[in-house]
C-alpha cells in the first residue's frame, strides 16, 4: 500500500462540543429549529429525519449547523455496540435550522488537503466504534474524552485514494438514500388517499365499530422449547415511522427475554410505550423466525384490510389521542394496553371502498417492499466494503475512478 501512512485523527480534525439548549419540545409548526440528538442517528450510522425535537428558545448563532458537516454522537455509546459507529451528515431541509445540542459533536477539519467524506465514513467502521465505546466513561450516561477520540490511529491513504475510496461508499450511500426517498413517497401517495377517502369524504351515515370486531393481538408468541434455534430480533428503537434499522441474530436460549413476538406477513407493529415517539409499522414477508420485541403490540387482521388499519392508527390524530390515554396510564413510562388499541373505534366504510384502498395501497406496498430488497442488498454491499476499503484490504482501481469521474 504505497503511500499509505499511520497517522492519528489528530492530525485532521478536532471536535467541538455542542451547546447545552433550555427549553421543551414543542410541534415542527412553531418554530424552524431542529436540536440534533443522538437519537438523529442511524443505528449504521447516517442521519435518521423521523425523530425530531423541534424548539424555539432563543440560540447562539455559533451553534447553528451547516448542511454537510460531520457530526458524531458524544453519549450514550454502549448502545448498539455490535453494530457501525455512529456519524452522520447534517441534512438540507427547506426551511429548518439545526442546532449543535451538547450531546453532539462537530468534526472540524484542520487540514485542508484531507477528504471530508472520507473522515466521516472513517468513523463508522466497528473497530473505530468498539475503540471509541471502551474509551467512554459516566455512570448514567457514557462520554468519550475528545482527546481520546482524536488519538485514534489509522493508515491513511494519498489524496486521490481517499476521495476515490469516499467516492465509491457515498455512491452506495446514494443509491440507498434515494430509495428510501421513494418509499417515503408511496407511503405518503398511500397516507393521503386515506386520509380523503376515509376522513375527508367520510359518510356520517358509515357505522361506528371497533378495532376489537376486526382484529387480534398478540396472537403468537414464541417459547424456549421453540423449533428455532436461531431468532432474527426487532426491538422497539430499531422501527420508527415505518422506518426498520436493524435486525439482531441470537441463539434462542441467549435472545433477550422480551424477544417473544412472533409476527407474519401485514401484522401492525405498534409500541405501546409513549406512542408519540412513533415506533410502528407494516410487516412483510418476514422470516420465520422473525420475533419482535414484547414492547410492540402486533395487531393481526382478518376482516378488514392491514392497510386501512395501519393508516388509521399512525394518522397524527390518532397518536395523539393513543398518546393521550398512554400518560393516563399508572405504569412508569407513558403506557398502552393491547385492548386500549382494540378499543379504538372509527366509522367503517362500505366493502366495495375498503377494497378498492386495499388493492391500491398494496401495489404501493409491494413498490416499497421491492425497494427495501433493494435497500438491504446495497446496505449489505456497503458495510461490506467499508472496512476493507478502510484497512486497504480492497484498493480501489484508480484508472476507472478517474475515467468515470
């Protein structure tokens, strides 16, 4: 690897600590500022648009955020440490400012020669994470020393490399983001179609039911004398707005003990824990031995369509009213129960329009699940790649970059 150095991140960068913001939440309608949070980040890393905390205090100007600048998580690192670091690219979003929380870090680059791109994919590799996790410290919420991070050593490329090597896993990054624009999209196209067929143009003489009439919850649940050895596992932060990050593999006997959920193809994922943080969504074809956690109610479907159902449980109003009745509750945290979702009632429209919502909103579906194959062969290439390129282990050929850039 000629021309490859072992050099330290302190030689590149340094990192600035964010702002420590008063104030509370408030909706995306009051203000234009969005605090960035750790929970902004992708479990593979990347920055996450369904889970933000909007303010409207007063802000230093010194601690607004520029599209393109690398940020990095500064607590809560023993999360998810088996999985890609945690970084991230601010976002352009018309109208929004991003604010520089204290939790957060900002990569400011000191050497101008070095590749941006490349400083940011560097920091989402497992051995930088793992380095990263053990060098934290706090009894309740994890810090890493910002002279630690920068004592990170590595063998770093010649210029061309790194721009070559940044170049390749940002095309993938591309790709993926872009489908992911796009089942954004048919889920919203299928969103509005409800909400004018069965909200807007809702007919007062429709009959008033209950989920309860309609659907089950909770129906399988899996044990220890299971035929599975193996279990794919989807807890409550790995799905947020229809969103799913990441699926975890254990042995049976070693899965969590709230790994107990089994679902099938259309069940409605719904957590019952502060339903205002928006951890649903549809299943899919799942695998077998896919298992969620105890912390999602998994509403099954039989005479009405999983469609309409899903659409009328995440509709705004309808978390909001769930929510509601979850801070009512008199358990710890903000809390549902399964017949507290069978309780739900809404008018039911006639056979022929709930048929024919299905069978649009299923050709959406299958769109944005053919589109989630997609996602995950691309994502998979990625990961791949990444700390190959990183250690050297696959080169790029430079010709072809130069030939194609």
């Amino acid at each position: 690897m000629s021309g490859w150095k072992i050099k330290k991140l302190s030689d590149f960068i340094k990192v600035k600590h964010g702002y420590a913001f008063k104030g509370k939440s408030i909706t995306d309608e009051e203000t234009d500022a969005i605090l960035v949070t750790p929970g902004n980040f992708k479990i593979g890393g990347g920055f996450k648009t369904s889970k933000f905390k909007y303010f409207n205090t007063l802000y230093p100007e010194d601690y607004i955020l520029s599209e393109g600048d690398v940020v990095v998580t500064m607590t809560d690192l023993s999360k998810e440490s088996d999985t890609l670091g945690f970084s991230a690219k601010v976002p352009k979003i018309k109208g929004k400012v991003f604010l520089h929380n204290q939790r957060i870090g900002l990569v400011e680059f000191t050497d101008a020669t070095v590749s941006k791109d490349l400083i940011y994919w560097l920091m989402r590799p497992r051995n930088y994470h793992w380095y990263w996790v053990g060098s934290a410290s706090g009894h309740f919420i994890m810090h890493p020393p910002q002279q630690r991070i920068k004592a990170f050593e590595l063998k770093f490329p010649p210029p061309p490399e790194q721009r070559a090597i940044a170049s390749v896993l940002s095309s993938l990054d591309d790709k993926v983001d872009l489908l992911h624009r796009q089942n954004e999209t048919l889920d919203k196209m299928a969103e509005t179609l409800f909400r004018k067929w069965f909200v807007e143009e809702a007919d007062e003489g429709w009959e008033s039911v209950s989920l309860k009439t309609h659907v089950s919850t909770n129906v399988n649940t899996i044990t220890k004398g299971s035929k599975y050895e193996k279990v794919l596992y989807l807890e409550t932060g790995s799905l947020t707005n229809g969103h799913w990050e990441n699926l975890q593999t254990y042995l049976l006997s070693d899965a969590p003990s709230r790994a107990r959920r089994l679902v099938k193809h259309n069940d409605i994922l719904y957590s019952t824990v502060r339903p205002d943080q928006l951890h649903y969504g549809l299943v899919r074809h799942p695998a077998d031995n896919l298992v969620v956690s105890t912390g999602f109610c998994v509403i099954t479907c039989h005479s009405i369509s999983p469609y309409f159902v899903y659409y009328l449980l995440t509709e705004r109003g309808m978390t909001e009213y769930l929510h509601s009745i979850a801070e009512a509750s008199t358990s710890t945290y903000p809390s549902l129960k399964p017949s507290d979702i069978e309780a739900v009632e809404f008018a039911l429209p006639p056979h022929k329009r709930m048929t024919e919502f299905h069978d649009l909103a299923e050709e959406l579906w299958n769109k944005i699940e053919y589109n989630q194959t997609q996602i995950r062969t691309l994502t998979a290439l990625r990961d791949t790649l990444l700390p190959k390129l990183m250690s050297g282990e696959v080169r790029v050929e430079m010709e072809t970059m130069v030939e194609n850039g």
